[in-house]
C-alpha cells in the first residue's frame, strides 16, 4: 500500500479518535459545485508539471497519476495540451508523442509509451519507468506538417 | 520502491504519540552506528533492505506450484537435454558455484560468448540474461535447450525423454495434466524450428529444422504446449532460489529496530563501504534496490575479452528478440498475454543507444560467482573495484551512448571497504534439498 502525505495526516486524526469537524463546505474554500466536477474516484495525481513548446505552438502539461513519481516502477501520466494563445485544449497537431531521458547519462527509457485519448480531451500514457535516481527530462514531441516542436519538464528523482 | 515513505511513516507515528498524550518513556536514542549516517542516509539505507517478496508472474500460472517447482528441478539437473546427453542447465549453472560455472564464457556444447549469469535472486529480475532477451523466466528456460552451443537439444527431443521416462511423465502429468499425445506422432524426436538468425543464415541444424517443417499444424502445437510447460515448470524452481537475510539485512533491521547487537552485524569498515557505495563512488545509481540491481541495461565500458572494442550489441539485439519471441508475455503461451508483462514488452524499443548495454547484475551473493562481468573478463571482485576506480582498458563509446562512469580514484582502504561492504550481502544458505536433483534431495519445498 502506498501513504500519501495527506492520507498519512489523515491517519493520525483517525488514529486519535474525535477530533474536530470537518468545516462546512462554505467555509472550506471550495465549493460543492467544484466538487462535482471531481471524477468518482478521483485517482491520486501528482503536482501538473507544464512547459511551452520551443516555438510556441502548444503547451504540454503533464500529470503523475501517482505521487511521488516512482523510482524504477511503472507509472502513468495524464497528458493535456493546450493553445498559449486561446488557452483551448490544442489538437491541430498530426502527432504526439512522450518519453523521458536522463540527459547527463545520456540515456532514456527505451520504450514507446503509447498516448490514449481520453473522454476529457487529455491523453493518458501508461508504463512510463525512470530506472534511476537523478535528473530526468520527459519530452512531449509534437508533429504538425513539416513542424516539429517539442515542449520539455524537468523532475529529479531523490530519495 | 518509493522514496520518503518510511520518513513520513515514522514522522506519522511520532505526530499521533504526540497528538495522543505522553508517552510513557521517552524516545530511545538512535542506535550508534561505526559510520555517522546522516538521516538522508538512512533513509536510503531503509530502501535497500530487506528483500520483498517474489514478484509474482501473472504469464505463469504454475509459477508458485510446488509439483511443478519438483518437475522443473528434475529438468534442470537431467543431461538427456542435451545433444550429447552430457550437458544440463546446472552444468553452467552449477549450485556449487553460486549457479555460475566459474568460466569466463559458457561451456555447453560449444563455447559461448558471454559468462554465465548466477541464478541466485533471479526471479527479482524483469528482463532475463545479460541481454534481458526474455521477458520471463519460464520464456528464459526455453531459448539454451535447443541453443547448439548450449545443450543443442530439440523440443521434439524434449517431449521424447518425458514421454519415456515414467517417472517424468507423471509428474508432468500430475502437474499439467495428460501428456498431449498428438506431440508423439510420426517421429518428431529431433524437431525444431529455426531460430533467430539462423533463419537468414541458415539453421545450424538443418535436419532439426526440416522434420519441425514436415510436421503438421496439430503436431507441432502440441510439442510446443509440453516445451512451453517445461519452461514453466523450470521457472518455478529457480522461482525457489532466493537468498536474502545477509548481514547488511541484519543491520538494517538494526535501524528500524534500533537494536545495537543487529546494527553490530555490519562491521565498521563494511559500514564506510556502504557510505561510500551510496556516496561518492554512488554504486547505487545501477546497482539500487533490494536485489541490488535496476534491472535495466547500461554500457559500462568494460575492456572486452577478445581485445579492441566491443561487438556484442547486448541490450539492442535482446530488445528484437524478446519483442519478436512467440513465448514473450504478450504472447499466446503466456498466462497474461494483456498483463503489465505484456504492456512492458509491447512498449520495447530497439534503439541504437541499447548497443552494448547489458543487464546490472544483482550483488548480493557474489561468493562463487567469480569471474564477472558478461564475459568473464574481470577475474574476480578485486578486480572489478579496480576498474570502477581506474576505468583501465575502458573501451570507448559513441557519442549516443550511456555515459555513466566517472574515474573513482579509489583509496587502498576504500577498495577495502567497499569490497567489505559487498561480502556482507552473501545471504543465508539455501535449503540443500534445491542444490541437487529431486532424486537425491528432499522436494524442492
């Protein structure tokens, strides 16, 4: 099982029996109505990390659906790109693609993650594995006509 | 493995004592260790220990049979196959060698061109051999019976030496059910398909190759069914081959624990050689986890035993093979053909940066495995620290290719540490009963 920091906090207010009351849903600073716009079950996501494309065609934003990001284990991302200048979601593209690199080993994942839509206009990547403690990079490759722009995030594994 | 987890669960554990009311004693001191480790360094050391359990293997059913564990043990002790009746797997993996041969490069039926890889803690790994051609360890099993310069054996021989030995053929039976009669028609003994290159290059058993064709459809799915089996059955006895419980374990529970006598069991200059395995000479970049190991592949550089530069293309070809392997775990024998095994090898791909790469071998139980490395070619630990220290004879490599290495410059007494450190991840003895033919040993578990 993993513990999220948030999950573990939880813990110990279970784990000291009555404690205070949730505050209401006015005082919380979130309404019910965002709430709703929460999936079911909404999994566990890490921090959405974004960046712009090297020409500006698109920004790339990437979701953990995990966190931490694991060392040396499958995980998944969600992938949304967007339009810099309207802020839509940006589809006009023949091609996408992700992966990940450690640029100072020279060196990178060796598998193709596969992008599936999914219904919210995001894509979901599967199977993603940084295989070492450092500095690793995932690129978002995108191919529109002759173009090719590449939007590029930073995360550095530690212990 | 996930980083911080432990931290937070004792910083959790700390905030509800707290949270909760006085505790009735104070915390005890943190256990003294030889080696001042920070709490950074700890929780590293946290993450290295103890060995978790197996993995489980979805794509093998029979992985954790005990029945099929026996029969598998009696196939890889049995010389019938092979070619020559001589040659079995435990010839190059022998037990009494720490399931090495002691060669620099394999001897079966002919010489081979890598060092045979130990089988100790090999069901920890996700890529099989130094090249991870095999995505299993049921798959892995397959490829050396019919390899001719290793036991060069057909898998119509196979279902041939089962199939006469009543013995055998029970407890195959007794584990996969009624031998498929339809392998044993016409006379199939010495069928095979081609494999790999031989393809292009023309099958180094032409007559093999030529009765497999003349078989038909039905036939052949049904030698293929009791090869497959036999692979599974292997696999769950090297599945049993696990040794953990090394006195770096030991000290490890001496941290959590904190119980000086555990903590005790890692001497000082061992203690030095995991600061700096974790430190400077950073050998836990490749070599992370309990098992020692990432279980990828890396170009370390390494001179070669022929001289010059490297021609093994390593991780580049196993990528080809294991994708196109009809025994992958996408495929149709696996168990789990659409399970994460599956996805792993679906994804694979075959890039030039993968040339020479090989698979970072585990280091626990390193007694007996000596030489090292794919070729054999550092003839014992000593010798391995000294390259990492030196990068003497490294060969070199093209700019698209791993860089990982930094020169050490290693100290007389680091080397001595490190080489302390390492001798304490030689795990507990393995059960006898598994070092030796069911025949003549207690069953496998």
């Amino acid at each position: 099982m993993r513990l999220s920091i948030p999950v573990i906090l939880s813990l110990i207010t279970l784990g000291c029996g009555a404690g205070e009351q949730d505050p209401p849903a006015s005082d919380a600073g979130t309404s019910v109505a965002d709430r709703t716009d929460e999936p079911a079950s909404p999994e566990v996501r890490g921090e959405t990390l974004e960046a712009l494309s090297s020409g500006g065609m698109f920004i790339a934003r990437i979701t953990p659906l995990v966190d931490p990001m694991p060392m040396n284990e499958a995980f998944s991302v969600s992938l949304s790109l967007i339009d810099p200048e309207s802020g839509a979601p940006f589809d006009a593209y023949d091609a996408v693609s992700i992966d990940a690199r450690m640029p100072a080993h020279k060196h990178g994942m060796l598998r193709d993650v596969g992008l599936t839509p999914q219904e919210d206009g995001s894509m979901r990547a599967d199977g993603l594995l940084l295989h070492m403690y450092g500095h690793w990079e995932l690129h978002v490759d995108v191919q529109k006509g002759a173009r090719f722009e590449r939007a590029q995030v930073s995360v550095r594994l530690q212990y | 493995m996930r980083a911080g987890v432990l931290p937070w669960l004792a910083s959790a554990t700390l905030l509800i004592a707290v949270a909760c009311g006085p505790a009735p004693e104070g915390p005890a001191a943190p256990v003294e260790t030889a080696v001042p480790f920070s709490e950074a360094q700890v929780r590293r050391i946290l993450q290295m220990s103890p060995l978790p359990p197996l993995p489980a293997d979805p794509t093998n059913r029979f992985a954790d049979n005990a029945l099929a564990a026996r029969f598998g043990q009696a196939l890889f002790f049995d010389e019938r196959l092979s070619a020559d009746g001589e040659v079995s797997c435990a010839t190059c993996h022998d037990p009494k060698r720490g399931f090495t041969d002691g060669r620099q490069l394999a001897m079966g039926q002919q010489v081979g061109n890598r060092h045979t890889p130990t089988l100790w803690n090999v069901a920890h790994h996700r890529w099989l051999t130094w090249d991870g051609r095999a995505d299993s360890l049921w798959m892995q099993a397959l490829d050396p019976l019919e390899d001719t310069r290793e036991m060069g054996t057909t898998r119509g021989m196979l279902v041939r030496v089962i199939a006469d030995d009543p013995a055998l053929l029970a407890d195959y039976e007794a584990v996969f059910g009624p031998l498929n009669r339809a392998a044993l028609g016409g006379r199939p003994d010495d069928a095979r398909p081609a494999r790999g290159r031989e393809t292009a290059q023309g099958p180094a058993a032409p007559e093999a190759v030529q009765a497999w064709a003349a078989l038909d459809d039905a036939q052949r799915a049904a030698i293929d069914e009791v090869f497959v089996h036999a692979g599974k059955a292997i696999a769950a006895y090297q599945r049993l081959l696990v040794r953990g419980d090394a006195p770096f374990d030991r000290f490890v529970e001496g941290l959590r624990e904190n119980d000086a006598e555990k903590v005790g069991s890692l001497s000082p200059e061992a203690q030095r050689g995991l600061a700096l395995f974790m430190g400077r000479a950073n050998c836990v970049l490749c070599h992370s986890g309990p098992n020692f190991s990432d279980g990828e592949f890396h170009n370390n550089a390494l001179p070669t035993l022929h001289g010059g530069e490297a021609r093994d293309p390593g991780r580049f070809d196993g990528a080809r093979v294991v994708a196109g392997s009809p025994f992958n775990a996408a495929g149709s024998y696996s168990d789990d053909p659409d399970g994460p095994a599956a996805l792993r090898v679906r994804q694979l791909r075959q890039s030039s940066e993968a040339w020479g790469e090989f698979r970072t071998p585990s280091l626990r139980n390193l007694n007996h495995r000596k030489p090292f490395m794919h070729q054999g070619q550092l003839e014992d630990l000593a010798s391995v620290i000294e390259f990492y220290s030196e990068l003497e004879g490294a060969t070199g490599r093209g700019h698209h290719q791993e860089q990982v290495l930094v020169r050490l410059r290693l100290t007389v007494g680091e080397k001595r540490d490190l080489s302390a450190f390492l001798a304490a991840l030689e795990g507990s003895q393995a059960a006898p009963g598994l070092l030796a033919p069911p025949s003549q040993s207690a069953p496998g578990r």
